[in-house]
C-alpha cells in the first residue's frame, strides 16, 4: 500500500451524507448493452476531523457494475461505518458495493488531500501535470452521424476518437468506422469498444476489416477470457478487455491466457484506489498497456478520474464522461476541456467546487 493509501486509510469517519441525483443528457447514451437519456447518480460527502470530502458514483450502470443506486445505499446504510477508520469501512463496503466502497475511498482521498492542502494527483505520487488528452466518442448511429460527430471531434481539437460497435450488423459497424476515418483523416488515433456485443466469429471478420482502417485498439470484442484469446491470435489489431477485467486478479488470469495485449480499468470496478494501483502495477508487470476508464458521469466523478489518471501516471484515460452532462444542472465545477485535454485540476484535493441547494437525500444517523 502507498503512504497516500495509508494515510488515507487511517482517517476516522465522523458522518456521511448523500444527494441523489438525475442529470438529463443533451444526447442519449448508447452503446451495445444500454440505452438511456439520464445518469443517475449519487453525490457523496463523508465528515471526517476538520475535514471533508466529496464523491460521486453513477449508479444507472447495471450492465457494467452490476450495481444500482438500492446496492450503494443498502450497502453504506447497513454497514458499520462511523467512527471506523476508512480502510476498515472499504474492507467491509467491498464484498457489499464495489461503488459504495469507491464512494467512501474517493471522498476519503478528497478529504485528505484538501487537508494538506495539495491536489489528489500529487497527493497520489504523480508529477506536477497540467493537462491530459482524452477521446471523443461516437455512439451507434448511421454512417453519416458517424462521420458528423468525427468532423466535430477533429474541430474541437480532439487526437483520439472511440466508436460503439458491437451491434447485430457488423457491415453496418465497419461502415461506421470507415466514416469516421474518412472524416478524420490519417492523424487521429482510432479506437473500437464492441462492449461484448459480437460472437467470435463477428469478432474474428470484423478485427480483419478494422485493421486497414488504422484502428489502435478493439475493446472487449467478445465475452470470455478464451475468446478473447482467439480473437488476439487471429488479430492485426491489438485487443484489449474491458468487462472481463475487475481487479488485479483478473488481469492476472489475462495475462496467463495471452489473451489479450491491454487492459481497461475503471476504478467503479476495483472498489477502491488501492485496488486499482495494485491491477495497475500487475498489468504493466505483465506488458499490458493500461488504459483508465470511467462510467459516463458529472464533473465531480470526471475530475476523480482525471486525478487518478495522472496521479498513476496511465496516458490513454476516459475523462469526458460528462460531455452530455449541461454544465448548469451540474452541481461540481469548474472542469475544462481544451482542445481535447481536460485541464487536470490543481485545487486542492478534486479541485473542484460543489454545489448543492437542496438538503441531503440521506445520511447516517449519529
């Protein structure tokens, strides 16, 4: 465990409240598994001596965590929390609620970084680092959409371009992509998230066609360690896991089966920061390339991750969850996106500000 994680570990939570929230999407999320105009979501803060934190976890992401907002609060309403130090609470949390246990850790790291006065990248042994680029997305749609939303994203400035694929018509999914190269031109890297959605054969016919597109990654293009096995060795594009991999012991067991060449980590699946060092370090041990992702979200929960990003030092990151989030019915800021980096805050602990005008949804009585 890091001095961070120690530190952090050892605070003494005094109470706990939380704020649940729905943000309307200016443009529905969809990829392969879920469609949905709102994030659901639950804004933690956690009192501990002279100091407190905030967290935010989405919890409208069953299909990816398998947890919703009844799990976080069963499980921090039902656990014996108060007056336990936080590594205790995240012990017990974790079995329960993964995002339960993130809600506490990542407030826990605000707290403790606020207190000393530092932000939560440098606080977690990262260097001094003023921005980092994330990807546009390109949801499923028609080529022509496809090829629109890559236009604007080359605008806006962005180097790296996601496309959902996945769906039942993998034509369909390769015209997509080739829009969006079209549209792009040969300077932007281009990534693919199938989110499980194909068969191997689906999988094995599409990675032949997406190499002649310049495509970097194939993510998560089937279920299944064995799979994804076979699909890497028939593949011209290197693949990399996304829900087969939770924590460190998974990407062991990824790593043993050569199955896949990279690993995408989200912190909403290892529970706590500690956790995700740990499958951090692992992945890299083994010659996986480390990506960092994040469940689509507000501004608290992005800058949570921008922080972690370069606290780890992990290059490739999901840090844009909120682009369909309005920045008014948002209740943390500020967090700025230029031409395609996020602006790593440099306030103390998440640096930024949360707002919140209505009383607490629920706390922990005292």
């Amino acid at each position: 465990m890091s001095g961070a994680s120690t530190a952090v570990g050892s605070l003494l939570l005094r109470g706990l409240s939380w704020w649940s929230l729905h943000h309307p999407l200016r443009r529905s999320l969809t990829h392969a598994s879920v469609t949905t105009d709102i994030l659901e979501a639950l804004i933690v803060r956690a009192d501990f001596d002279d100091v407190a934190g905030w967290a935010e976890v989405r919890t409208n992401g069953r299909y990816a965590t398998g947890e919703d907002t009844g799990t976080v609060l069963t499980a921090l309403t039902r656990t014996p929390l108060l007056d336990r130090t936080v590594e205790q609470g995240t012990t017990d949390l974790l079995p329960c609620s993964r995002l339960a246990a993130m809600a506490l850790d990542v407030a826990a790291h605000d707290a403790a970084a606020r207190a000393g006065g530092r932000a939560l990248h440098l606080l977690l042994g990262g260097p001094p680092t003023s921005r980092l680029a994330t990807h546009a997305q390109v949801p499923f749609g028609t080529v022509g959409e496809a090829g629109l939303r890559a236009r604007e994203a080359v605008t806006d400035g962005f180097g790296r371009i996601k496309v959902r694929v996945g769906g039942p018509d993998v034509d369909h999914d390769i015209a997509r992509v080739a829009a969006v190269r079209a549209a792009a031109g040969d300077g932007v890297e281009l990534l693919t998230d199938a989110n499980a959605g194909w068969d191997l054969a689906q999988a094995v016919q599409a990675s032949g066609r997406l190499a002649p597109l310049g495509v970097r990654w194939l993510e998560q293009p089937v279920r299944g360690v064995a799979d994804l096995a076979r699909v890497s060795a028939s593949s011209d594009v290197p693949v990399r896991a996304d829900e087969s991999v939770r924590d460190a012991d998974d990407v062991a067991v990824l790593a043993a089966a050569d199955a896949v060449q990279g690993v995408h980590l989200k912190l909403e699946k290892t529970g706590t920061v500690a956790r995700l060092r740990t499958a951090v370090a692992v992945a890299r041990s083994a010659g996986l390339h480390v990506a960092l992702g994040q469940m689509d979200q507000g501004r608290l929960g992005c800058a949570a991750t921008t922080s972690l990003a370069a606290g780890l030092g992990i290059e490739e990151a999901e840090l844009w969850g909120c682009a369909d989030v309005d920045p008014t019915d948002d209740v943390a800021g500020p967090l700025i996106l230029l031409e395609g980096s996020v602006l790593v805050p440099q306030g103390p602990g998440l640096g930024v500000v949360v707002t919140l005008t209505t009383p607490p949804s629920g706390a922990l009585p005292r």
